[in-house]
C-alpha cells in the first residue's frame, strides 16, 4: 500500500523537474513512511511513498521491466499475484523480486493496458511506456483505491490525492461551484468531477492511456445483475468457498495484519473466517465513545474477539477528539464527504498503528447482499404500489387497511413515495428528492446560489445508472446504483484516506470482485427474503457468527455526533456557520442557518444537514483559502467576484 503521483509532458521535448515530484510526494507522505522513490525521463515523472508490506527488501518503487522500457508506480495490493508471477516466469519473464508490483510490469508486457482484467485485488497504478511514449492509468474495479488526474494544456498530473495534484503550480486550483448542489444533493461527490473544475478521479473499473497529448478511457468491467438461478444449499455452499477464498488471499502478508471489529456481522464473519489462515496472532481493535443515550457496540466487539481469539483492543472517543479532529478530517478526505464515522474510523486506526501495518474489516458485505434497512423497505413499498392498483377499486375495507398501514410511524415516512416512480426517488442510499437539501433548496438557498444549481449535472451520474439497470429487479437497482456511487465515493474513500492517514493498509475481503460478481448473480429473493435482509449471507455465516451478533438489529456505527453538535460543539458549530466569512460565500440565507440552529439546540433536528453546511465551509477554508471564487450565477451563466475578508 502506497501512495503515487506524477506528471507526463505531452510535447516530448519538455523535461519534467524532479523538484515538482519529490514536492508532490510530500504532500502525501502519510501513505508511505517507509521509503521514496522517484523516476524522471524527459516528458515524465513517475513519484512512489511506499508503506511496505510485501517483498520488504527489494520492492522499492518506481520499478521497470529488464530494459527499463516500462515503469511503474503502484498503489495496492495483487492478491493473485503468485499464480501470475508463476506463468510469467513459464512465458520467459525474469523476476528481480519477489513483489506483486513486478508482476503488473511483466503482465502489461504481455497484454498491455488489458493486463488489468487479469488482476485480482485492490490498486491504482501508473505505467510509463518508454517504448510508444504513452502515460496508462489504472484503477480497480471496484474504487477501493483512489486514482485522481488533472489534464492541463501542457501535461497530465496525477495523484492518489487531490493534495498531489495541487502541488503543481500549473493545474487550476479554481472551484466548481455546480458540485456543491451535487454534494448536497448527495452528502457526498459521486462520479467522476470533483469541487476543483481542473481535477476528476479516474472511474473505478477504467484505465486511461495517454499518448501524444491525447487521452483516452477505456471501462474494462461492471457488474451484471442478470440472476443464475440457484438453490438455497448451491448457493450458501458456493458463497461460502468464494469468502474462504477471499479471506485467505486477503490474509497475505510480510506484517503483523488486525481486524477491525464493529459489533456488526460482516467483521465478524471476516474474523473468523480468518482463523487457521495464518501463522501469526491475530489482533481486533473497536472504539467507543463517552455519550449517554447510544447502543455501545463494544461488547459485541468483544463477543467476536473472545469468540475466535484475537488479541482484542479498545479506545473510547469524547465530543472534543471529535471536533479537534475535523479539520484534519477535511484535509485528508479532500473532498467534502458527510461521513461523521469517517472520524471514528481514524482513531481507532490511530490504535492499531502501534500493533499492525495491515487491518481487514467488513466494509462493503450491505452493498453486495442488502444489508441496509431501506433495500427491505423500498422493496415492499414497490410491491405495494402494485396493490394499490386493485385496492383504489375495491371495497372499503382494503383502503382502510392501507390507511391503517401508513399511520405506522415506520411507514408513514415513505408514504410521499407511493406517488412517485422508482427512478424518480431513488438517488443513492442517502438522498432522494425529499431529502432536506432536496426538498429545501428555495427556503435554504441564497437566490444567487439558486441560480448555479443545475439539478440535471448534479443527477448525471445517477440517471447512468438507472440506465445501465434498467432491465433489474428494483432490489438489483439499488445495489447497482449504490456499488457505482456510495460504495467507491463515499465508504471507500472513507476508508483509505482515514487509514492511511495513519499509514495503514485497509483490505475488503467482502468486496472482491468475484465475491461481487456471484452476489450481482443471485435472485433477488436470495438477498432479501420476506423481511429478512442478507439472506444467503446470514444463512452461511450461522455457525460461524456468535447468535447475538448474527441476529440482532442492524444500527451501523453510531457516533453521537447529533448530541454533542447540540451540547459540547454547540459553540464552536454557531461560530463557524454564522461567521462573517462564512456567510459572505453567498451560499445560504443567514436566517435559515439560524433557524437550522435553533431547532437543533431545541431538539437535536437537522444534525446529518448542519454536520454537511460545517464540512462544506471546512473545506474552503482547507483548500481555497481566505481569498477565493465567490459564484455569481445570472441567466444560468457563472461569473466570478473575488472576496477578501
């Protein structure tokens, strides 16, 4: 696990200075403490911080093939690499070491940007082809690992962090304003923009080639939902060696590797699945937080650690940690990402620093067999619009009944959608047109702002995927829209940058991409079965997840952020909304932010939204500055004004 950057002039009589990579390698040091490396030749720069877990003594980076006509810099891990090493010793290949990097420089030899379909595992690389003078980029299938590139008029720069990139004096530090409606929208950035107009993420599941000042972007893989049907047992029994499987490549290490335990079922299933996969201790590590009034998942935690017999480790968090740590929170994530356990996730990573290099977690098992909630609930409210249909014209008893059923209070809540089609409503598993930055926009919005909201950009990537989804069943819709824009935009980028932030390697045994593949191919009724989610999952995992773990209500990870916004960061959560530089970006109405204030202190209302408006202004004040774009918007068209304060 690593970090990359680098640049590619596209005149080849251009020399990239060596100055500008070592300057961008150390913005991202973080992600590699253990060695730097840089190549520079002519038109390119290729830039490496290594955090070494495999080959410890000879997998420095950048690295080349024999004849030093291909480089690399790789981000990741290869978990099939020995097979592949294996036939590409049998096809002539010589190895100088014993990485999975090298593996990926004599793959592309052979394939060459194709060499990506045969890589099984979590990366993002760079490879210099000196032969044909072309830059490739790579990411995985999946976005586990972030990939970012800005194309200027003179060169390509990349990173895996935005910081990287704007090292280069030469890319355009401009802000674009349209993202925030999108990250509002959304409470996080899908898709391929980002808030810097100059700089986009590469797509997961895509490499890009550059050659001669031109770009191309090639989409090599996706997921397809189309069901095989199988039986419960060929099924449970199939899934059930694919996780043994996962778990085991997962497991391969040259360091001390940790679990992370949330009290939930799928870091649980990993730990124990993990045991008899190795010679060495096994670690788990879970965190807490001192604040009445929430479920403490740490005796679960400690259930799963006693159960298969980890050396387990505890930390407890308070609101001033929290609220210390957000600033730092927006500089590592880059982009603005209303994840308040994102927070939660660094300390406790911040723990298993001082045991491990490596940590596996449960990350990604609710997007690949339906986990969450609302996959059961938006399932039955589909099948129940297709009884309205019949009821409208029945007897009186029927509408009564439904009557009845929507005065639930856990019914009542998606009543608004019984009107409204299932593409219409359904962004992603945190928004959808009656969410409140949706729902509130006019009440919200300064009228200038208004005018820079283009609703149809903000929804772009999701009407994608309702397009690619399109001949699914609704449950196989959500999970494709969700594993194409909250899976990679919000929980992994999460997940690698608070990890490395600490200089630690993450893996994601449940999101392998042949686990994904074989849970895109069940039936529906395989993930969500009456009202019970996960279905096959939970049925394999029965004898190997402790009963009260395995059966008890799903509650996620529960940070009492909405407590302390309104008692312990009351304070400091008034002053940063209600600041004269703040309020002077236009973006709101000063007496709606008050009234989302004072609901809050009053009952603890709008936290997730006052939470998504501090994170917001944190990232300008991180990357813009005191001095920035202030958006006018007239006639649909931005101008810019300047602001100082």
């Amino acid at each position: 696990m690593c970090g990359i950057c680098g640049k590619v002039a596209f005149d080849s009589h251009q020399t990239v200075n060596p100055a500008l990579i070592y300057g961008m390698l150390r913005t991202i040091a973080h992600r590699g403490p253990d060695g730097e490396g840089v190549h520079v030749s002519g038109p390119v720069g290729l830039g490496h911080r290594r955090l070494a877990i495999i080959d410890l003594d000879t997998g420095q980076q950048p690295l080349s093939n024999e004849d030093g006509s291909v480089w690399i810099a790789f981000n990741g891990e290869i978990y099939n690499y020995r097979e592949l090493r294996l036939e590409l010793i049998g096809r002539g290949h010589t190895f100088r070491t014993k990485s999975d990097t090298e593996v990926i420089v004599h793959l592309y030899e052979e394939h060459g940007a194709e060499c990506v379909k045969k890589l099984r595992g979590m990366f993002a690389f760079a490879i210099w082809d000196e032969r044909n003078k072309s830059l490739v980029l790579a990411r995985d299938r999946v976005g586990i690992k972030p990939l970012y590139y800005a194309q200027t008029a003179r060169s390509l720069v990349f990173g895996s962090e935005i910081k990287a990139i704007l090292a280069d004096p030469e890319v355009d530090r401009r802000m674009l304003p349209e993202m925030i409606g999108r990250f509002l929208t959304f409470q996080y950035l899908p898709g391929e923009e980002t808030l810097f107009r100059a700089i986009r993420k590469l797509a997961p599941g895509s490499y890009m080639v550059a050659r001669g000042g031109r770009i191309e972007t090639t989409k090599y893989w996706d997921l397809d939902f189309t069901p095989a049907p199988r039986s419960v047992k060929s099924a449970a029994d199939e899934l059930l060696a694919l996780l043994e499987e996962s778990v085991r490549m997962h497991m391969i290490s040259d360091v001390p590797v940790g679990f992370l335990l949330s009290g939930g079922v799928d870091s649980t299933a990993v730990l124990g699945l993990a045991v008899g996969k190795t010679d060495k201790p096994l670690s788990s590590f879970t965190l807490g937080f001192s604040a009445q009034g929430i479920t403490d998942e740490r005796p679960y935690a400690q259930l799963a650690a006693r159960t298969y017999g980890s050396e387990h480790h505890e930390l407890t968090i308070a609101s001033k940690a929290f609220q210390d740590f957000l600033p730092e929170y927006v500089w590592h994530m880059e982009e603005p990402v209303c994840e308040p356990p994102a927070i939660a996730l660094f300390y406790v990573s911040r723990l298993a620093k001082d045991y491990v290099k490596v940590l596996l977690s449960g990350e990604g098992g609710d997007e690949a067999f339906a986990g969450y909630q609302n996959y059961r609930s938006i399932v039955w409210l589909e099948r129940l619009k297709k009884a309205l249909g019949p009821l409208r014209g029945t007897a009186s008893s029927g509408l009564m009944y439904l009557n009845r059923l929507l005065s639930l209070e856990k019914v009542a809540k998606y009543a608004p959608l019984l009107r409204m089609p299932f593409d219409s409503y359904y962004y992603s598993r945190t928004s959808g047109p009656l969410s409140f930055f949706n729902s509130r926009s006019e009440w919200l919005y300064s009228e200038d702002f208004l005018q820079c909201m283009d609703r149809d950009r903000s929804l772009g990537v999701l009407r994608d995927c309702l397009a690619n989804s399109s001949g699914y069943g609704v449950l196989n819709k959500m999970l494709y829209i969700d594993t194409k824009t909250w899976l990679p935009d919000d929980l992994l980028v999460k997940a690698d940058k608070m990890t490395m932030a600490n200089s630690l390697e993450l893996r994601v045994p449940l999101l392998d991409h042949k686990v994904l593949e074989f849970a895109a191919s069940l039936p529906e009724n395989h993930k969500v079965r009456g009202f019970t989610t996960k279905f096959i999952a939970k049925k394999v995992l029965n004898r190997r997840v402790p009963e009260p773990i395995l059966n008890r209500r799903k509650v996620g990870f529960p940070v009492p952020y909405a407590s302390w916004l309104r008692t312990d960061m009351r304070e400091w959560l008034v002053d940063l909304l209600l600041d004269r530089e703040t309020l002077a970006r236009g973006y709101f109405k000063r007496n709606a932010v008050e009234f989302l204030l004072s609901e809050s202190a009053a009952s603890g209302a709008y936290s997730k939204e006052l939470f998504c408006l501090a994170i917001l202004e944190l990232w300008h004040r991180t990357f813009l500055g005191r001095e920035e774009v202030l958006p006018v918007c007239a006639a649909g068209s931005i101008s810019e004004a300047t602001i100082r304060n």
